[in-house]
C-alpha cells in the first residue's frame, strides 16, 4: 500500500518568513495531494490540493509543488503569520474521493 | 456551512468497557470516514462507509466496528476498549473532492 513521509514533525519560523513542509510518497499509481491544517481543538480543513498533471499551484500565500519523477511533495508558506501556527498534514490518493494514506504531520510554530 | 458533529469532545473509559463514538453530517454526503490520530503517525483510517449499511475495513480496524444505519450518523464501536486505543478518534465525510472533519473525541481508557 501507500506510504507517504512528512518532515519536519516540528517547525519554528519567525514571523515574515517562509516554511517549507516536504512529503514523499511510494506508489506512483497515487495522482492526488491534499495538504490539511489542524488547528487547536478542531479537525482537519482542506487548505490547498494539487493533482498529478501539475507541478505547481498557488493560492496567495500558499503554494504546492510536485515532483512527480522523484515521488515528493511540497507546501510553501511565505510571509508566516501568528495564525500560520498549526499542524499541517499531508496525503496522497488515487484521485479524489478516494483513500487518503497522511504523512505524520508537521507542528509549525510562527513566533510574533 | 458544512457540519460534522461527533458525540463527545472528551471521554474516558475502563478497560474492558464497550465504547461508543457517534458522528453526525449534514451535508447528505454517502462517504463517511473513522480516523485515529495519534503523535507522528498522522492520520489512520479505521473503517469507512460509502452508503447507508456498507462498511469497509480500513488499515488498522481490529478492534473496532462500526454502524451505519442513517445516511447521515456513522458510529465507531470499541467492544473491549483496551489501553492500546488511547488516542484521538475523527470522524469525516466526503463528497467527491469536498471533505469535511468533525472536531474529534479525544478518548482515554485506563
């Protein structure tokens, strides 16, 4: 089955700067990649997505990239903000809707 | 606003107690989802569900079961709740792409 590794499991940044989460993942059959963020108290919400016949995505301060040839996958944060502060999951699926397989999840911290 | 309501924020059991965890969504979504999230492994699928009295087994169910008897309520059942299942347990629905969590029954068995 699939397996997919995020790292870093923690992260730190100052405020303003950028954060960069890496996953990789085992089976090339998979083609899609949702990232999730997790804020204290609540479930996972869907922040950004990104299929396999695209390498990169944007959506403000968020970005996604994906290289497929070497099975991983990022997510970009510029301009960090105090509300960055959450853990943030990645996954990998054969297509939306189908089973996701997450990574183990990354604590970001944006210090003020 | 899409909603996924679970029973409980906080619980906890003996050994050996049969536990109940409920979930609720009022989107009419068919796929619902049981996840445990425990410290650096993520998110794992226990049992999901893709229409009302289906169930499928997700990579880590022993131990569990679960009930789907409305389109909208999916229930996860612990028979014997033991140590072991001490975690965060998140229920999920799903329409094609669109995924909703609810926020999680954090349950402790001792």
């Amino acid at each position: 089955g699939e397996n997919v590794e995020q790292h870093p499991s923690t992260l730190s940044v100052q405020e303003g700067d950028s954060a960069v989460i890496k996953c990789t993942y085992s089976d090339s059959a998979s083609n899609y990649f949702p990232w999730y963020k997790q804020e204290l108290g609540k479930g996972p919400q869907l922040i950004i997505d990104i299929r396999s016949n695209v390498g990169e995505k944007k959506d403000q301060r968020i970005a996604v990239t994906l290289n497929k040839t070497a099975k991983h996958f990022s997510l970009h944060i510029t301009e960090t903000q105090p509300e960055d502060s959450a853990v943030y999951f990645c996954a990998a699926s054969m297509g939306a809707g189908n089973m996701l397989t997450f990574g183990g999840g990354t604590r970001l911290m944006v210090k003020p | 606003d899409v909603k996924v309501t679970q029973s409980s924020r906080y619980l906890v059991k003996r050994t050996g107690e049969k536990v109940f965890l409920e979930c609720v969504q009022d989107m009419d979504h068919e796929n619902m989802f049981w996840y445990r999230q425990d410290p650096g492994l993520g998110l794992r699928l226990i049992y999901f569900s893709y229409d009302v009295k289906m169930k499928e087994k997700g990579d880590i169910p022993e131990g569990y079961s679960v009930s789907r008897e409305k389109k909208e309520r999916f229930s996860l059942i612990l028979e014997s709740a033991s140590t072991n299942q001490t975690s965060m347990y998140l229920c999920a629905s799903r329409l094609g792409k669109s995924e909703a969590f609810g926020p999680g029954t954090r349950l402790t068995v001792t």
